[in-house]
C-alpha cells in the first residue's frame, strides 16, 4: 500500500509543474460553487485580469557572467528569517475546500519555512491552527466597535500569535456578481443543484464534507469575534463581521495603541494611505487590491507599487494579488517590495492534493524563483532594483 501511494505521489507531482496546474486539478475535484468562490472576483473581473496583465507589461533584464553558484533565497521581514520570499495570504472557507485546510496551510508553511496568515473567514479556530505553525500571523476584520476590538485583540494575543494583518479594504460587502450565478452564497443555502453537484463531485464529498461534518458538525466562522461566529448556513452569517464601514485611521491608531505584537495594514494603493499607516505606527503595509474581489475597475498592485514604496519610506512595504511565478514575485522584489502573499494557487494546490499538494507548490515556486535568480545573475535577492525591470517606454541604461 505504501509502495502503490508513493507511485501515485510521484505521478501526480511529475504531472503537475506550475501553480497554475493546481487549478485545474481542484476544479475537477470540486463542485462548482465552491470553485468559483476561488476563482472569481466582482463585477466584470476588470482588476482581476489587470493584476495579470500588469506582470506581462513589466520586463526582466538579465545580467550574465556572473557567479551565481551561491545564491540564496532566504530574507528578513520584520525581524525573522524566512527560506522564500513569498508568503501564503489569508483566505477563507479553507475547511470547505480541503480537509482540515486550515491547518494543512499552516502546517505546509511551517514546514517550509515561509510566513503563513491565518484568515479571520477561517472555519478553523484560530488557536487550532497556531499549534501547527507557531510563527503563522492572524487576519482580522475589526468594526468601529471599541469593545469588540478590544476582545478580539485579547484572544488573539491569548492565542500566542505576534503578527496581526488588519485588512482595511472590505468596508462592505463586494458586488460579486459570479457568485451568484454560481448559487454561491454566504451564508450557504442548501438546494437540490448544490446536493447534485456535490454527488457529481464524489471526492470532495466523501473526503471533505462528509468526513468535516462526522468529526466538526456544521462548519463555523469561527474567527470572526472574540466568541465563536456564527454557522455558514446560519441566516445572520454575513452580520457575525460587524459594521466596518465605521473604521476610520483613528480606529487604526487605537489598535495600535492596544496590540503589542507587530501591526501590518492590508489593502492599501493609494501612497497617501501608506504615510498615513506609517504616521499610526504600522509595522507594515499589504499593498492589496484583495486579488479583484472587493473593487472592480481599480489599479494592479504592481502597478501602484513603485509610488507606495516611495510614499512608504523605510516601513516595509508587502504586495499580494495576482502573483503566479517566480518571475513575478522578484518583479515586486525589484521595485522594492520584501515580501509577496500568494493565496488562491495554494489554496487550489489544498484542495487537490492537501497538505502534500501545498508543499510541492510551495517547492515549485521557490524553485522558480532559485532558477530565475541565477538567469538574472545575482545571488541575494537585496541585489535586486530597478535596473533589473524595463518597461515598453524604459530600457536600463
């Protein structure tokens, strides 16, 4: 038995050679609803294919002859050593879509040696998940209510977690349009196409849903309050986040005021936000358009990056959405990003092959990444600037 799962291991890691080929396996394996709440964005997908987009137009120019042959990939963020520059972003319902897919994120990063952020959508609670990666970070949605966020703050330090991400960039909720033609809804609806659905789809049934429900009962925001959220077939599901069309910088500096771990803002673009969040005190920013799935028609990340690192002065500036490949991530790298959050290849790489399916992605990209520095002639990513990137209208001189 041993001998025949190690086959199959190697078969369908042979076969599988890029994050992009994750997609396509969890789109077989799952039903489509719960696919499409990966894949899609809002509206007419417009920033969605401008995170793309954005990463063609920006161009490589290699230097050669160089010694390479004792090349790192390793960094320093915050104050720790990471092996890979990237990081896996908080995303939720992880547990709908993977066995215990929270923890398996986690536990894969662990493993690997990169930062991990644990999603306040999470259906796993967040002192579940800390055992398996006592260096993940936790992301919260936080209202305009002083009592709430002072609870929350408490049970997430309580928990033992050092690093908080406040996504600021979901004052409502999104006009998402996709999923609602792919009866997608939160909270979730039971009807006749999602049973047919998930009975066309026999391994998620029976190896995820069946077996989350036999051993956890009906799945629950459990991260979303200080007190375990609601169910996500419960009717006030959406209301369990609070108000946050309330929060204001001056909530921000209250909570910064009050964590006493380390504080990253999540979903700016505009430079003027980035002095904004450095005068609060922030230890970083997330620069975040949250991967096309809150605004529409907004700028790609890369292509605000250049002037938030700028306005941004030495707080270190991160980036996320959109982001595939190694030649991507030292793009962002270039123009002076330390680190990039990539989170629907792995969550993709989870639901398809689990835990395993998330390392292996993990081990593609960095090797990617180890690949590129070498064709690019450097052997530290802090190498890195400007004159490595050209654009149509610019050539390095």
């Amino acid at each position: 038995m041993a001998v025949a799962g190690a086959a199959r291991t190697a078969m369908w890691q042979q076969r599988t050679l890029c994050l992009a080929d994750f997609e396509a396996q969890a789109r077989r394996r799952l039903p489509a609803p719960l696919y499409n709440y990966i894949a899609g964005a809002c509206e007419d997908n417009l920033t969605l294919a401008a995170n793309r987009a954005a990463m063609a137009r920006v161009g490589l120019v290699p230097r050669v002859l160089r010694d390479t042959s004792g090349r790192s990939t390793h960094v320093q963020l915050l104050g720790e050593s990471w092996q890979a520059p990237f990081a896996i972003g908080p995303m939720g319902l992880c547990a709908l879509m993977a066995l215990d897919g929270d923890r398996a994120l986690a536990a894969a990063a662990a493993a690997e040696d990169i930062p991990m952020v644990v999603s306040a959508t999470a259906l796993t609670r967040l002192e579940d998940i800390r055992p398996v990666n006592p260096r993940c970070w936790f992301q919260a949605y936080l209202p305009a209510d002083r009592d709430w966020i002072d609870a929350m703050l408490d049970r997430v330090e309580a928990a033992g977690y050092g690093t908080l991400v406040l996504s600021v960039d979901v004052p409502v909720t999104a006009n998402r349009e996709n999923l609602v033609r792919a009866r997608f809804s939160t909270p979730l609806k039971p009807s006749l196409r999602l049973a047919l659905d998930g009975l066309a789809h026999p391994r998620w049934l029976a190896g995820t849903l069946l077996r989350t429900l036999a051993t956890r009962g009906i799945p629950a925001f459990e991260n979303s309050s200080a007190t375990r959220g609601a169910p996500v077939i419960a009717r006030h599901a959406e209301r369990a986040f609070g108000q946050r069309d309330g929060m204001t910088w001056e909530g921000v500096a209250r909570i910064r005021d009050r964590w006493h771990g380390r504080l990253l803002i999540k979903g700016i673009l505009h430079p003027q936000d980035a002095v904004l969040a450095a005068r609060t005190g922030a230890d970083g920013i997330i620069l975040s358009n949250h991967g096309g799935r809150q605004i529409d028609a907004v700028v790609a990340t890369l292509d605000a990056l250049p002037g938030v690192v700028a306005a941004a002065g030495a707080m270190p500036v991160l980036v996320d959405s959109g982001f595939r490949r190694g030649t991507d991530v030292l793009k962002a790298l270039a123009m002076g990003a330390r680190m990039v959050l990539i989170a629907r290849p792995f969550l993709y790489a989870a639901a398809a092959r689990g835990q395993a399916g998330v390392r292996h992605a993990i081990a593609l990209l960095k090797a990617e990444i180890d690949r590129d520095m070498a064709m690019l002639g450097i052997t530290t990513l802090a190498q890195l600037d400007g004159s490595y990137l050209a654009w149509p209208e610019r050539m390095p001189q």
